[in-house]
C-alpha cells in the first residue's frame, strides 16, 4: 500500500488501526530516510505523514472527550430520570 493510501484508510478507520498504520509510517519513514538520506525530500515527506497521522489521533481523542457532565452521566446511568427520552 502507498503511504498516501495508508494515511486515506487510517483516517478513515478506527483508532486501532490508526496506531497500527502510525507504526508502520514510523517504519516507513525510518527505511526511507535510511536509503535516501536524513536530508532527502522523500525523507521529509514520510515523516509529514507520520506527523499527519498522529495529529488525526489527536484530534480524534479529543472530540471523544468533549462530553458535557450530563453526556457523562448518562452513559454510566441511562435508566435515570434525567437521561429517560420521550417521543412526543
């Protein structure tokens, strides 16, 4: 799979596969600094990916955990009053 394939699925997938495709663009981007060079254009680009990557399981994290107290407590007691939905 091309890196630029790799970074479409991971968006696209979960948040296991997103860690799983972060460490194989890590790997991928150390063989290709490897073969050509620290300084190369390649180089960089391999790790603009890992980087994209990281960033997508950052923000990922971050719109699970923008929750309001009632979100929260309704998750962990969804038979309370205060959770209970009525169709009108």
């Amino acid at each position: 799979m091309t890196t630029l394939g790799l970074v479409q699925a991971a968006v696209n997938s979960g948040t296991k596969n997103l860690e799983q495709a972060i460490l194989e663009a890590i790997d991928e981007a150390r063989q290709t600094c490897d073969l050509n060079g620290s300084n190369s254009a390649g180089c960089a680009v391999a790790w603009d990916i890992v980087e994209e990557l990281q960033a997508e399981k950052s923000h990922q994290q971050q719109a699970k955990q923008h929750k309001t107290s009632l979100e929260s407590y309704c998750d962990t007691h969804p038979e309370s009053v205060e959770c209970l939905l009525y169709d009108v």
